[in-house]
C-alpha cells in the first residue's frame, strides 16, 4: 500500500473502472427490457404481405399453401379441437391445444402428408401469431377488452385441414379488464 493512503481508499483509476461496468450493465439491461417490450408489441402485428417467405416447394407462399384445404371426413379418425386459454402467473396467457386423433409433427412440417399429422395456427384477433406444434404456446400481453384466440389445424404440407368443407377450428374468448 502507498504512503498516506489508507486501507479503504480506492486508486482513482479502480473507482472509475467499476462506475463504467455498472454504467455498462445498466445500458445493457435497459437495451434489453427495452426490445423485450418492442418484441411483445410487435408479436400482435400483421406481417405484410411483402414479407412472406417463399415456401421450400416450387416458390409457393405459406399463405397461398394454407389457402389449400384437405377434407378430413375421409380419414380413419376425425381429428378434433378444442381450446382453452389461462392468464400466466408471471405475465401473459397459456393456450392449452386438445385434440384428438391428431399428432403434432414439427419434424413433418413442409413435408408430405400423413392422415391426422401437422400443426396448428394461433390467431389473435384474426392475426397470425405462429405456428403450434404442440398442447401449451404461450401468448404475450393482449390488448384490453375482449379478444379472440383462434387455433386452427394444418397438414404437414400446409394445408388446412376441414370437416364438411369448413376448417377444423376453436376459439376461445378472452376478456382483459387491467
């Protein structure tokens, strides 16, 4: 230790490396919190139609695949669906996806078909969300008032699945009052 300088004295040097790290991890959490709340406004937006991807087959959108419809009423076992959703105790709400003679199949998706396989499609009040490939998806914040949580059934291949002409598909109201 230098001469006159006692045991809690810090060089001046130390003290301004250690205000740069805080400053550091200050900016950085900020950064964070700060897309974390873009992210979750921005998840309720429609994708403009100039952003669709092509999909791997012959350059074809998703949109214009999901258009396709596949009749079901033939299949050995009619698929069925039904939803329910659940505030999350942390922040947002749980979709929980039931169904019945029906397999979610991520690793099948975009390929050929299979009777009662594919995914699903989260709409929140007629946006798309994503795609499902399972019973539990989580949804951020939804807008106060009353909003509608649609899911809908797909086949491997993008196409929607239907019974009697009309897509396989349940809603569930949810009302958010605070």
């Amino acid at each position: 230790m230098n001469e006159g300088q006692s045991e809690t004295e810090l060089p001046d040097s130390g003290q301004r490396r250690s205000q740069s790290g805080s400053l550091l991890v200050t900016f950085v959490g900020g950064a964070l919190l700060g897309a974390s709340a873009m992210w979750t406004g921005l998840e309720l937006q429609e994708t403009p139609k100039s952003m669709s991807m092509p999909a791997q087959s012959g350059g074809m959108t998703h949109e214009t695949k999901a258009a396709n419809i596949i009749d079901a009423d033939g299949w050995a076992a009619m698929p069925t669906l039904d939803t329910a959703v659940y505030r999350d105790p942390g922040a947002g709400w749980n979709l929980n996806v039931i169904t019945t003679n029906f397999t979610f199949d991520a690793k099948s998706a975009g390929l050929e078909n299979v009777e009662g396989h594919g995914h699903a499609h989260v709409y929140v009040n007629g946006v798309k969300l994503g795609r499902v490939y399972g019973a539990w998806h989580h949804i951020g914040a939804l807008p106060l008032g009353e909003n509608e949580v649609t899911v809908a059934l797909y086949a491997n291949d993008h196409s929607a699945l239907a019974s009697g002409g009309v897509k396989i598909t349940s809603t569930s109201t949810v009302i958010v009052e605070q």
